[in-house]
C-alpha cells in the first residue's frame, strides 16, 4: 500500500467514500469504468461485485489483489456491514 492509499483509506471514513475508493482502485487495476464500478457496488453489493470479477476473464492474482483491497478498505476499517 503506499502512502497515497493510505492517506485515501482514512479519507474513505463514511460508506460512499469506501465505495468510492473501491472504484477507483478497481479502475486501476481492471481498466473498467469508475462509474461502472460504483453503480454496481452500490446496486448489487459486494456478493454481486466479486460473482462479476469472478466472470470475468482476470488473472487470478488480479482477482486476489482486489479482495486484498476490499479487506483493506471495508473489513480493516470496522465497517463489519461490508457494502450490503
């Protein structure tokens, strides 16, 4: 994690924020639209999120990366709720 990340997860306090930051780094790593992203987060939450990924044609260490990254946003914060 570098220190950029790091300073958007303790930016990334409220639900959207997490959301958000989730897009982006997704955005990152996959090329897909931020707002693609966000919109289905928000529609299908985390379960529907990671059955998308799963479907799609991604090296298993990318699909790894992006839980890495979901834990880190949604479970190492305290938000137990995840994004459902």
């Amino acid at each position: 994690m570098t220190k950029h990340t790091g300073k958007r997860l303790a930016d990334a306090s409220d639900h959207k924020g997490k959301i958000m930051l989730m897009a982006e780094m997704t955005h990152k790593l996959t090329g897909e639209e931020e707002s693609d992203i966000r919109g289905y987060l928000e529609k299908f939450g985390v379960t529907g999120f990671f059955a998308r990924i799963d479907s799609l044609d991604l090296n298993p260490k990318l699909k790894e990366k992006l839980n890495e990254i979901y834990e880190l946003i949604f479970l190492a914060g305290g938000d137990n709720n995840s994004l459902n």
